[in-house]
C-alpha cells in the first residue's frame, strides 16, 4: 500500500471514529428518579454506567442504591441532547457540557449521576 493510500485510510477511519458528545439520562422508574449527566461519548456512556452499577461502584450513592432495590431492568439510558462540539476547543466543550447540564438538571428538576 502506498504511503498517501495509507494516509487516507487512516483519516477515514478516524473519522468513522468520531465521537459524539452531550447530555444524557439514567431513570429509576420505581422510584420515579431522573440523574443527569455529560459525556464526550455518549455512544459508549450506557455500558460504562451500567458496569459500575453492577459492579457496585457508581460514584452516585443514591443511584447505587435504586439499583441494588430494583436491578437493571428498572432502568433506562437516554440522551438529551447531543452538542455540537466540532469547532471548539477542549476547554469550550467542557464549558459548554457543563452550562448545558446545569439547564437540564434544573429544566427536568433532575440530580446529577456524579454528585
């Protein structure tokens, strides 16, 4: 293969690669509980969240609680809002993340997964 053929394939690739980021949601529907929270990756934040609930190591002590009571199938991963972070910088995103899921926490009277 040549050298700008491997070029290309490498930036198409990571392009594929690209993540998507943006605030999403964990519900308790028993205990009628909403937590938000942010993610530069929300197509693989489900299975991060849910590996530390299993495993007993979620950081939102109230969270862990609800699913230890009602177990996995109590609960549901959704996003809210995907963001457009394209253009900006490492610290912008953060900031942006942020300013967003102060909006929804207080929009949806929702806590946050990391309190």
């Amino acid at each position: 293969m040549d050298k700008q053929r491997r070029r290309d394939t490498i930036q198409a690739w990571k392009e594929g690669r690209k993540s998507r980021a943006g605030i999403f949601q964990v519900a308790c529907a028993p205990e009628e509980k909403v937590w938000l929270g942010v993610s530069r990756n929300l197509d693989s934040q489900q299975n991060s969240i849910w590996f530390s609930l299993r495993h007993g190591g979620s950081p939102n002590r109230e969270m862990q609680a609800a699913w230890k009571a009602h177990g996995e199938d109590a609960f549901a991963f959704d996003e809210v809002e995907e963001i457009d972070v394209e253009e900006l910088s490492a610290y912008l995103v953060n900031q942006r993340l942020l300013e967003r899921l102060k909006h929804w926490c207080a929009e949806l009277g929702a806590g946050r997964v990391v309190a």
